[in-house]
C-alpha cells in the first residue's frame, strides 16, 4: 500500500509540474491523505469528527489522484508478477511519456534525461555523427533529409538533399515519431561506423557511413548582384540570430539595397531568435501575438523596437518552413513590406515551452498557445500564402549549389522581384 500511495504521488507532481499547476502543500497533504475510511465513514486522523470538509481544489486534486489508481495496480503487478525483475526508473520514464503522449500533440513531450541533454547539445551545433538535417513530416509520416553539411561524413558517403530517411542499421525503420531515437542510434563515437539507407526515387540506398565530429552554421550568406544580398537560415538554434546579424550587416557594408531572406526547409526553433532578427527590419511593435486556450491574448512577448535597416526584403519559404520561420515570414510581411515568395509553408502556428522537471536531467516541451500575426492572421494548420507562388518544377528536390541562380526558380523569382521593388 505503502509503494502504490507512493508511485500516485510521483505521477501526479509529475502531472502538476507539466501542467503548470503548483505543487500541493504539507497541509493540503495532509488533509488528503491523513483520512481512512471505515465503516462507510470518513475519519480525520486528527479528529474525532465523522466528516472533514475541504475546498473543490482539494477535491479536484483528490479526485485527480483516483484516476491513477489504475497506473498503480499496474506498476504493484509488475512488481510482482513480472517474470524478470522490472525497471522501475523505466517504467515511470514511459508513464510520464505516456501522460505527454495522451495530449495528442506531436509537439509536447518529455525528454528522458539522455534525450533533453541531447537537445541541447543539438541546438549548440557540435556532435559527433554523419552530418544531416532531418525535417520529420507528421503529415506524410516521412524524415526527409533538408540538409547535408559541408565535408560531412554524409556528403562523401554520397547522401543528397531531398533523400527520405528509411532505415537505421538493419532493422530500425525511421518515423517521424522515433527520429530521436534514430539520430541516437546514428550518432556515437568518432571513426565508427554506421549504416543509414535512403529512399532517392523510391528506390532504397544503403551507405556505410563513418562517423566524425560535425560543427553546424545555421546561416550562409552571400552577395547575389551589386544592391542584393541572399542570407539563408537554416535553423533558429544555437546562436543563429548573431549568426545572421553578423552575415546582415557584412551585407550592408557592401552597400546593399534589397536582401532575400530565404527560410525554405527551415523548421523553426526558438521564437526569441525570431524576435531577434525580426527586430532588424522592424520598428516598435510586436513580433506576434499569443493567444491562450482561454482566449486571453498577450500582446507583450515578443515585442520589436525601433531602428531598423533600411533595405527591401524579400522572403522565400516553402511546405517544409514551419514554426519560428512562419513567425518572422508573418511579421516581416505585416510589419516590414516583405513580398514572400515561394509556397504555402507548413501551417505550425502554435508555440512550446521548454521546461526541466525533476532532479534527474529529464526535460519536457508543452504548446501553450497559440500565435498570430500581428494583423491578426492565423498560421496554425493554415500556414502562410506567399505573394507570389513559385512551384519547383516536377522533380526537381531543391539538389543545387548553395545560392543557384540558374537552377534553382523560387530563388530566380525571388531576384526578379527584388530587383523591381528596388527601382
């Protein structure tokens, strides 16, 4: 008995601490669990009375705690019954997935402590491994590959942009659900190898690919033309915003006039790196706006000052640019004269805290709202129309150089464009 009240008290702070709700007091405790019943009758330990009153908060969470008694009967029968001694550590680690799981977001969850230090290692951008950007599609349950850095381990193996994702060594078979473990099982140590196969026009490619130590730049940036600078961004991670303020004002010392901010296949990531950048182009007013599930809006988050640069702007995104990305294509549209060009971006218009919970390292992520423009247009499950519409012509998966002004006709488009608004 002893075991099952403990194991409903570890799941239901782990709950109110991924909630957000606060944690029960000693004295909300005790009021809770200091009863027995007998007889029919509730009976305070500290009273001889035949009731005990407390508030619908105390009820709510006492109530709260019954619904888990199942999870506890669960946990006493593998304690017992289980053929082989169980993993308790992982049974809570799954149950706690399980509760992230039940939301039915693929955008909250938990992070076991190997996986929220790995998240972070991500966003730094150094780890050892074969040197790809993965873009997990909830829509097409597919991982395709959106990038292949420079002299990687996957660039001499041969992986190619545009390539799908399929199978880990010989049985893992790769969704957008088990990615994580995926790219655990790809990473390792320096001159090991690791087999990853591809699916390149629906046929399958194996490679043996040997893994080293990859450095990660989120920004390349270039001067296409006299007066027309081209940053693309390929992730708001690690210090990507200095990264792109640095590549903005190289850019500008070269006199430019326009600059094609280009966030095709851009996944998102931290809103406040989209602050950030926005806030170069932007004078006072907000980045976007979040609106809770309430219906209260706040208006303050993500505020832009002014001091701007004075440059026309351009914005090429595609169905892969998503979140952060869809953030900033929003605002610059509203609040700068960006034209956007491209397709309809991937429709993520909702926002996730990144908290720690426990004492252990595990980590977990919750949307909390939802975002709009600041003119008020919705994103989520929509996404962003461009102005003007620009489809890859059939068969063409976006494999050219770095910056392709032959090749690649969203980026051709995107110059025409420019070079009109600048006359």
């Amino acid at each position: 008995m002893k075991k099952k009240m403990f194991l409903v008290l570890v799941l239901v702070l782990i709950l109110c601490l991924m909630s957000g709700c606060s944690i029960l007091s000693g004295n909300r405790l005790e009021s809770m669990f200091g009863n027995s019943t007998t007889g029919g009758k509730t009976i305070s330990a500290n009273s001889s009375a035949d009731n005990v009153t407390i508030s619908r908060d105390e009820y709510e969470d006492y109530l709260r705690l019954q619904k888990f008694s199942e999870l506890a009967d669960l946990y006493d029968v593998a304690q017992t019954d289980f053929y082989q001694e169980p993993d308790s550590d992982k049974m809570l680690e799954y149950a706690a997935k399980g509760l992230m799981a039940g939301l039915d977001d693929p955008f909250s969850f938990y992070y076991s402590p190997e996986e929220f230090k790995q998240m972070y290692e991500d966003d730094e951008g150094k780890y050892v491994g074969i040197g790809v950007m993965i873009l997990g599609n909830v829509k097409d349950d597919t991982c395709v590959i959106s990038r292949v850095f420079k002299g990687s381990p996957a660039e001499e193996a041969g992986v190619m942009r545009g390539d799908v994702l399929y199978r880990v060594e010989d049985d893992f078979y790769v969704t957008p659900e088990n990615l994580t473990e995926a790219v655990k099982i790809m990473r390792g140590e320096p001159g090991t190898v690791v087999n990853v196969t591809f699916l390149r026009d629906e046929e399958e490619i194996t490679f043996q690919i040997l893994r080293k130590e990859i450095m990660v730049n989120q920004v390349e940036s270039t001067l296409l033309e006299t007066g027309i600078g081209y940053i693309a961004m390929y992730e708001f991670a690690g210090e990507a915003e200095k990264e792109f303020e640095k590549a903005l004002n190289e850019l500008l010392e070269q006199d430019i006039k326009g600059v094609i901010i280009d966030l095709r296949d851009n996944s998102g990531g931290w809103v406040e790196q989209a602050r950030y950048i926005g806030d170069l182009f932007m004078d006072k007013g907000e980045l976007c706006y979040l609106v809770f599930r309430d219906g209260t809006e706040n208006h303050e988050y993500y505020r832009t000052k002014d001091g701007k640069a004075d440059v026309k702007i351009v914005v090429l995104i595609n169905e892969m640019s998503a979140s952060s990305s869809e953030i900033l294509t929003g605002a610059l549209r509203d609040c700068a004269d960006a034209t956007i060009v491209g397709t309809t971006s991937y429709g993520k218009g909702i926002v996730q805290n990144v908290y720690p919970i426990g004492s252990n390292g595990a980590g977990y992520q919750i949307t909390i709202a939802e975002y709009f423009s600041p003119k008020g247009n919705k994103v989520h499950k929509i996404g962003i129309s461009p102005d003007v519409v620009v489809e890859r012509p059939d068969g063409d998966k976006g494999i050219y150089e770095f910056a392709d002004t032959s090749k690649d006709v969203q980026l051709v488009k995107a110059l025409e464009i420019m070079r009109e608004k600048l006359k």
